[in-house]
C-alpha cells in the first residue's frame, strides 16, 4: 500500500510535467480553432496577427505557454500557432 502511493507519487510528477504539454499543445489548437472562426467570418482571410484576435475580443489576451509565459508564434499565412516550448508535429 505504501509502496503503491510512492508509486503514484512518482509518476504524478511525471505526469504534470508531460501534462504541461499537454496543456500547451490544447491551447495551441484552441487558438487554431479561434483563428479558423475568424477565418469563416472575414470571408476566409485569416487575421495578420493574434493581436487581431485580442483586439477583436475572440482572445481574452495574447496566449502565452502555461510552462514559462513565452508567447506563442503565429504564422498568418498558414493560420498555425506554435509554441517554442512545446512543438507539435
Ligand atoms: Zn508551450
């Protein structure tokens, strides 16, 4: 029983690093999504910049990665967000 609790101790913590990942890479697809609403409502243009998002009230503030606050990259031509911390394939 002891020994089960260490157990899950340890992977607990394993867990919550990968979950911060995990957490990243769900709120890069989030913005996506966010992106590809403004995409259908401005006649398939996407928006230059998240800023356009901010601004437009569709992002509460610019996203940030939960791991250090870095802000996510945009690119406007593909409508893809990034996250130098947490690079999805
Ligand atoms: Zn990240």
């Amino acid at each position: 029983m002891i020994v089960g609790c260490e157990k899950q101790t340890g992977s607990y913590t394993t867990v919550h690093h990968s979950g911060m990942a995990a957490t990243c890479n769900a709120n890069q697809r989030t913005i996506e999504a966010t992106v590809q609403a403004y995409k259908m409502t401005h006649g398939g243009a996407l928006p230059a910049s998240l800023y356009e998002l901010v601004d437009g009230g569709q992002l509460g503030s610019y996203p940030r990665c939960p791991e250090d606050g870095t802000r996510y990259t945009y690119n406007p031509a593909t409508g893809k967000v990034s996250c130098p911390n947490h690079p999805r394939n």
